[in-house]
C-alpha cells in the first residue's frame, strides 16, 4: 500500500514562462480537490480536476500552479509623473 500522505513540487521553465506546480495531500475517505491556479488559465481548472481523478480515487489533495512570464522586454511601464 502506497502512502496517502504526501508533498511534491515542480519547477519548469518552457519557452518564456516558469511553471511552478505543488500538490500536497493527506488521507481522507473522500477524494476533495482544492486546485489554486493562476487567474488566466482558471478555465483549465475543470480539466485539471478531471485528470487528477484519473489518478486519485481519494484523501485531500491541494494543487497549487503558478505561471509567470520571464520576458518582461515587451511590457509598457506607463509614466503617469
């Protein structure tokens, strides 16, 4: 039996953006997910939840994934002074 209590963490960088993925998990009865994930790409939240399920049939699973641009040569500052 595998252990159902558990923490990982991934640190990607792919072209011009960082991904940063944490899952956390603890033993449960149920299967919950609380997926965090950067406002964006809040419409693949549903996607994500449906994958997991694949993979998990139960505990708490907290999912965290935070995506940054590392280009920043193409943002506009603004001067309002």
């Amino acid at each position: 039996m595998r252990s159902m209590t558990g923490y990982g963490r991934l640190t990607k960088n792919i072209g011009d953006y960082s991904y940063n993925v944490e899952i956390k998990s603890l033993n449960s009865k149920n299967l919950n997910i609380n997926t965090s994930i950067s406002p964006l790409f809040s419409p693949l939240e549903l996607h994500i939840q449906n994958l997991v399920k694949k993979y998990f049939k139960r505990g708490n699973l907290r999912i965290s994934i935070d995506i940054k641009l590392l280009k920043t040569d193409d943002i506009i500052d603004v001067d309002l002074g």
